[in-house]
C-alpha cells in the first residue's frame, strides 16, 4: 500500500489562504491525503471572511490557528506549496518533496472587496486544490 502523500500549504501570515487550501484539501481528500499548513510569519488569528467563505462550501477552518513552519514537515511533505507571490522559502537540502508556486487570483487589484473577494480567493484556491488531489491520487 502506498503511504498516504503529505502537502505542506505555506502563506506568509497563514491566517486566510494556506488554511483554506489545508481545509479544502482535507474535506475534497476525505483523510487520503495528510495535509497541513504554515506562515513564514504568523499572524495571530485567522481571517473571519475567510472562514465564513469556506462556512459558505461547507469546510470549516474554525479551530485552526497561524503557526510557524516545521522543519520536520519541510522535509517529508511530498509537496510544499507556496500560495500567493509573497511567501519565499528556501527548501532544506534533505527535503524530500518537491516546492511550488501558486499564484492565486488577487480580486483586491480590480477593486473587489470583502465577502465576494474572499469568495473569488476561494473559488480560485479550491479549484488548484481540486487538481492538486487529483495529481496525487490519481483520480
């Protein structure tokens, strides 16, 4: 039996977008798939607008909280995502996994605030998610 993959999301507050990538990713995966996320500077609590837009969809990310990146997680994740353009990290030489970017819609640049911008961001994010399980599970 293959080991169940690890994704690693990474924003710089980790306060809105890598926990609506984690909380999409485990409610699309259905625990297929070990997924977590961090800040390369958490803030310290989490976005409401984000958590009512995921409310909205049904995934809940209520009871997360912004933590700092693990070294240890660095270096088994399968995938390490960076989502967003402002996030940098450098992956250890031992890591295991592979980094990438994505780049996600900014509606903010074209005016659009609040609830509907967070629902954009959401919509954007969870349709990379969506891809991201099929890739590693094959479906």
């Amino acid at each position: 039996m293959q080991p169940t993959p690890q994704v690693l999301f990474i924003c710089v507050r980790n306060s809105g977008k890598s926990q609506m990538a984690e909380s999409l990713a485990a409610k699309h995966a259905g625990g297929r798939i070990d997924v977590s996320s961090a800040g390369t500077q958490p803030g310290t609590s989490l976005n409401a607008e984000s958590i009512k837009a995921l409310a909205e969809v049904g995934a809940d990310m209520s009871a997360g909280h912004p933590k700092p990146i693990s070294p240890e997680l660095l270096r088994t994740a399968d995938r390490v995502i960076l989502i967003g353009e402002e996030a940098q990290l450098e992956m250890p030489s031992d890591a295991r996994g592979t980094l990438e970017r994505w780049l996600t819609d900014e509606p903010s640049k074209r005016g659009i605030e609040g609830s509907e911008r967070m629902r954009l961001v959401r919509d954007d994010i969870d349709a990379k998610v969506r891809a991201l399980i099929t890739d590693l599970l094959g479906e």
